[in-house]
C-alpha cells in the first residue's frame, strides 16, 4: 500500500470525482453510516458548497430491519447530513425476509428504494459509495462463482438501473484513504459487524485478501485485471452490436412476427461462439419474462443448438446437405424455455419469443365434508 492510500483526500481530488455530475439536476446519496458511505456524503456536501449553482442532493439510509443498531445508525446519518446542510431519507425494508440469498435479497431491496427515492427527488443519479477495496472483492466473488468476461469487469464507474445512472465516484479510492480523510475531519462512522462475519461471503474473501496480495494479487493488481475484462469486454460488445446488424441485413425482406427475435440460422452459425452467446443472452433477456438469463444455461442451450444444426450426417454438417434441406425447412429441430423465452430451432431459422406464463398449481379447496 502506498503512502497516497493512507493520506486524506484534497479537495481538489475531491472536486475531481464528483465533476461528471455538476450538471444533473438532483443527486441520491445512498449512506448506511459506515466510514465509506459516510466519506461519499462529507465529500459530496464540500463540493456541492463549492458550487455556485449544482445539483441538489438527498441522503438516503436504507433500514433492513435486521440489525436493531440500524436504527440508531440512521438518526447519526440524518444528523450529520442536517449539518452539511443536506436533505435527508429513512426508508425501511418491510415484509418477511428470506432465509436463503439473504444478502442478495437485501441488496436487490435496497437499490429499489434507492430508486423510489431518486424519482421522488427528481434525482438522475444515485451515488453509492464502491470503493477500490470493493471492486477487488467482486471481482474474486464473480471469478470463484465461474462469470464471464462481462462479471469478471466486476462494477462500472457509470451503469443504467431501474432508469437511472447508478454512479460510483469513489471506485478508484481505496478505503484507508476514506478513513484517512474523516479521521482528518474528526467525523465519526459505525462499523457494521456483518462486514466480519464469516457466515457471508464477502467477509471471507476479504480475510483472504492478505495472503492473495503476498503472492502478487494485492487490491492494485485484482482492480487492474477487473479493468482490462472490462476494456475486452466493452471490445465483444461492439462485436456483438455488428453481429446484430449483419443478421438484420441478412433479413430484408423477412417479417418476424411482433415481440419475436428471429435469427437465420446458417448465418447465426458463422459468428463466434462468444458472440452467440451473446446475441442469445440479449434476445432472451428481451423477450423473456423471468428475469435476466443464467449464463451457463445459455452456454448450454447454445450447444444443443450447434449440435441441432450440425448433427452430422456422412461427415457434412445438416444445413449444408442439399438433400435434406427441405427436411430442415419443415422440422422443428429444438424447442426449449429459458427465463420465460421460447427458443426454437425450425425452417432454418432461430425463434425467441416469449414463453407462455406458467400457470400455478390450483390448491385443493376443502369441501367440509373432512378428509
């Protein structure tokens, strides 16, 4: 760790990250009370003060209901940002909690009343507080669950959710530098216990952390590896948008029906194999109604979809055998579901529309006659 990872944030430095955002009309700040959260707000509150004429800003605290210190938490937050002369939100997450996917379940809650916030506010923006040490921890949590290239770039600076920019200005600071800059302040913070407990995974990755860093895979280097997936990442991408456009060329003339992608297969064929996968991931994610699609069940589908179009026939692949082109043309080769798409093989073509909706199990109803 340098010597720049221990020293307090400039104020210049500090005007640097937030510069992007002088022109949005409204900002949320997503603060928990911990000393990264609480570090966003104190730096968030210097520049905007600096600013004859900026965004207005709201802090948020999210309250899920499972620690009882949480609510003393939220009352320091509110005060401290009554002191930075910023508005302040409570929200509370209620119902019943999930006893499996716990802090999945608490994260997906938290950014949709961060968004309920934002709308409220006007806000375009909601700023959580991600620091370097963060994005190394995703990073290695995304590689030991088996992500691709687009979860191996870990978190962006800038990403779109629920219709918003979720910004992340402090991605590049590593957290000793936040304590640094509110130790200089004299501003105090709250330690989340759960940030400790070996029960999540997180904790223990980061207890891991030291001995990856002394064999060479310190914070530094797991970030660099993050960004450059992300710039190979970013390259596939623009790939895949040029794929998408080649099989729209090679459409003209044909008229799927509405909501429906269609693809010719004896083209879709040709691209890479990344780039398949792709192009599938997109169509079912638009067209299906279960949520985004699992990657390595899209990979799956993918080889049975090869494998419908080149079952080999005398050692020639199917699509390129002349005498059984008709047969191809009236077969229905593969018909599966996969997050609420349809996928079909059928007339030399590929179809993702949506699945019909699964019905649910009617419950017997009880005719009080016993039994």
């Amino acid at each position: 760790m340098s010597d720049d990872d221990n020293s307090p944030i400039s104020v210049r430095a500090a005007k640097q990250l937030f510069a992007e955002l002088r022109g949005a009309p409204a900002l949320v700040l997503a603060v928990s009370g911990g000393p990264d959260s609480v570090a966003l707000m104190w730096l968030a509150a210097r520049w905007r003060h600096s600013l004859a004429r900026g965004p207005d800003i709201t802090v948020v605290t999210v309250d899920h209901g499972l620690r009882k210190e949480a609510v003393r938490e939220a009352r320091e937050v509110k005060r401290l940002a009554t002191e930075l002369g910023l508005a302040h939100r409570t929200l509370r997450w209620r119902g019943a909690k999930p006893k499996a996917g716990l802090p999945a379940a608490a994260r997906e809650a938290r950014y949709r009343l961060l968004a309920q916030a934002a709308r409220a506010a006007g806000a375009s923006h909601v700023l959580t507080a991600h620091t370097r040490d963060d994005q190394a921890e995703t990073l290695l949590m995304r590689l030991f669950r088996g992500s691709g290239i687009a979860g191996l770039s870990a978190m962006a600076r800038l990403s779109a959710r629920d219709g918003l920019v979720l910004a992340r200005p402090l991605l590049d600071v590593p957290k000793s530098q936040l304590i640094a800059t509110l130790k200089r302040a004299g501003i105090g913070f709250a330690e989340d216990p759960t940030n400790r407990d070996p029960a999540f995974t997180r904790p223990r990755l980061r207890a891991l952390l030291p001995q990856l860093a002394a064999e060479g895979g310190d914070i530094r280097t797991l970030v660099r590896l993050a960004g450059r997936l992300a710039r190979a990442n970013a390259a596939v991408e623009v790939l895949t948008d040029g794929a998408e456009r080649f099989l729209r060329l090679r459409d003209r003339g044909h008229q799927p029906q509405p909501g429906v992608r269609s693809f010719e297969a004896s083209a879709f064929a040709t691209l890479p194999e990344e780039v398949r996968l792709r192009l599938l991931l997109r169509a079912i994610d638009a067209t299906g109604h279960e949520g985004p699609a699992e990657l390595g069940k899209v990979e799956t589908l993918l080889a049975a979809l090869d494998q419908a179009m080149t079952a080999p026939a005398n050692g020639r692949a199917i699509l390129k055998q002349t005498l059984l082109k008709q047969t191809l043309l009236k077969q229905t080769l593969l018909k599966q579901t996969l997050a609420g798409a349809l996928i079909s093989l059928a007339g030399g073509r590929i179809h993702i529309a949506p699945a019909p909706v699964r019905r649910a199990p009617r419950r017997l109803q009880r005719d009080g006659k016993g039994g």
